[in-house]
C-alpha cells in the first residue's frame, strides 16, 4: 500500500519510535498520544480491520501486545492498561490499516471512553 502511512514506518521510509518488534507486527509510540506511553500494535503485513487479519495469527498478537503492556507497566507508565481496536471509519478507525492501540491508566487521569456527547 503505497499511501499508508504504517507501511511506511514499517519499511522504513518514514520515522516512527518503534518499541518492540517481533516476526509479523511492530509496536510503536502513537504520534498523537492521549496517555503517556501510548503504544499502537500494527501487523506488519497491510490488512485494513480485524475481519483481515488472518485468524492464525490471533495467538501471536494476544503474545505480543501483553509482553508490551507488561513493558509500560513495568516502567511504571500506568497502573493498568485499556486495548482498543477501531474498525471502518464510523467506529473511529482513522488510519486504514488495522492496528490495536495500547493505552496505559492511572487513576484518575480523566481518560474516558466509550460516553455519548
């Protein structure tokens, strides 16, 4: 995908602050945190939402985005940890390539989720 940005950073023609690698997805720092420490896990192939990620590779990402969590806890970045997935454009999915964001909590930080306007 000439135009996504994430296969950009993955190939390396744009920079991104990569944390963590492993041989089918990467976790690098959001460009546009809403928490200290906010990670995205990104598939290093191109697949769009959830329904594209091949289903055998449920258990590496399961692997992989605890061992970062347990990364950012353990550097104290937060107390516990939110995992969300936005996929097509009305539920919030910006970037068009699939991607969990990783987001660290302390108490009361004043992050919420999930309430109507």
């Amino acid at each position: 995908m000439n135009s996504c940005i994430f296969c950009k950073i993955i190939a390396g023609e744009v920079k991104g602050e990569v944390i963590r690698v492993s041989d089918r997805f990467i976790a690098l720092k959001d460009a546009h945190p809403v928490a200290p420490g906010h990670v995205l896990i990104i598939p290093k192939q191109h697949f769009v939402t959830l329904f594209d990620l091949p289903d055998n590779w449920g258990s590496e990402l399961l692997t992989f985005t605890k061992a970062v969590a347990s990364s950012l806890l353990d550097k104290k970045l937060g107390d516990g940890f939110n995992v969300i997935m936005n996929n097509l454009e009305p539920a919030g999915q910006v970037v068009p390539h699939a991607h969990l964001h990783l987001i660290p909590r302390k108490d009361g930080d004043g992050i919420r989720f999930f309430t109507k306007v």
